[in-house]
C-alpha cells in the first residue's frame, strides 16, 4: 500500500493535510493521529496550518523532537508502555489514575500537576498581555482552556457580550478541539481577529508571527506537565512497582 492508500483509508486523504504535518508526523502514525485529534475534513480546513508550520522550524531540535512525539502520541506513558509491552499498568504515576495517556498527563488532579497547569496557564496569559493581543482573544483563549480543563467533553461559549467575530472563533476552535489547540492547531479565526487588532493599534506585528510564537507557548505548557510526570516517575520506586503491577 501506498503512502496515498494508507492515508485515503478510513480517516483522512494526504491532500486534506497540510504539508508540514505530512513531513514532521512519521507516515505510520498520520491515519491515527488524525483520529485521536479529531481532524477530519472539515476540521482540516480550519485550522492555520501555515503557522503550526512555522512554529515547528523555529523550534530547537529538542523540542521538535519532543512536539512530534507528544502529537503522534508516541511519549512514553502508560497507555504507550503498555503497547510496548514495557509495562504492565498503564496507570498515571502520580495520582494511580488506570489510564494515562496524554490528555489525563495534563488534565492530571494531582496537586502539584495541577499548580503547574495554574502557573503555565498564568504564564500564558501574561505573553499574551505582552504581545499586545487583543483583550478578548485573552478572555475566549484562556476562559476555553480553563473549560477543558474542569470539562473537556463540554463546549465553550465565553462571555454573552463578546463581539461576533470572537464567538465565531471560539464556535471554530470548538470544532477543532481544546486539547488540540494545546497541541498547536489553531484556528484561522483567532489570527485574523489579531492581525486587524495590530492594524487597528498601528503595529508593525502581525497576526501570523503571533500565532507562531503562540503556538510555541502553548508547547511548554505540555512540555512541562510531561516534565513533571517523568520527574515524579524516575525519581521514585514508583516505576518499578507500575513494571511489575
């Protein structure tokens, strides 16, 4: 079977794809990525591929290594060891949760994963502030994320009085996903609403440079949760008991 074959079968056609994602998520994995995120056709079309590619070249080489593993699904938690046959539990090792995949590494209820979710979030909102982002890209962005993260099969709808143009985005981003958001996959929607407000305030940025440093922000917010993880993982007996579990 083709490349083309494999990706027409079931989920997506490589044409519907950007291709950066082609290039940056190993053949193999692209079929299942795409279901896991949730992008079909339609999906596809709205988010800013352009800019998630430019914010994959920007990136170190460390931290693309790290990006295209945590999009493919391929770090080494429990759901993944598991399938590896290099654990026996895929429980979460720091709150024992029996699934631990990506989405449970950064929605985790444990304490201190939580105050690093709070503080990376705040982190988040204080680049945005500097960055001159429109204030209720700040409210939809950062109240969407906050929702996912208490809920994440629930829809956002922000504030009442928001301007169309903002509710629009959040109805877009709705449809491509919260989580996917943190994964870098914007929708075209909020780059737009930013690139008129630099206009509007005579700024020589543009919307596309912020979406690209924006997307790497939204990186180590994932980033440093895994760190966590791992930390809390190798630096206790706990491997050994989930190996043996």
């Amino acid at each position: 079977m083709d490349s083309h074959e494999y990706c027409s079968h079931k989920y997506l056609r490589i044409h519907a794809l950007h291709r950066t994602f082609w290039h940056i998520v190993p053949q193999p994995h692209l079929s299942s990525t795409a279901k896991k995120m949730k992008l079909d056709d339609e999906h596809q079309h709205t988010v800013n591929w352009d800019t998630f590619g430019g914010a994959i070249t920007s990136c170190t080489p460390a931290r693309k290594k790290f990006v295209v593993k945590w999009i493919s699904q391929h770090c080494a938690l429990g759901v993944t060891m598991r399938k590896r046959k290099a654990r026996h539990s895929n429980r979460c090792p720091r709150c024992n949760e029996f699934i631990e995949d990506s989405i449970h590494c950064i929605r985790c209820p444990d304490r201190e994963a939580r105050t690093i979710w709070n503080s990376s979030t705040d982190l988040l909102e204080i680049w945005m502030e500097e960055r001159h982002t429109h204030p209720e890209i700040i409210t939809a962005i950062m109240g969407g994320l906050h929702a996912w993260h208490r809920a994440p099969n629930s829809n956002f709808t922000g504030p009442l009085d928001l301007p169309l143009p903002i509710t629009r985005a959040i109805h877009s981003q709705n449809t491509i996903g919260w989580f996917s958001l943190l994964n870098g996959f914007l929708s075209k929607e909020w780059i737009a609403i930013q690139d008129r407000h630099y206009k509007s305030i005579t700024s020589r940025r543009t919307g596309r440079r912020w979406a690209i440093d924006f997307i790497q922000e939204l990186w180590s917010i994932s980033f440093a949760l895994l760190m966590d993880r791992n930390g809390r993982l190798h630096n206790s007996p706990k491997i050994d008991e989930l190996a043996r579990t």
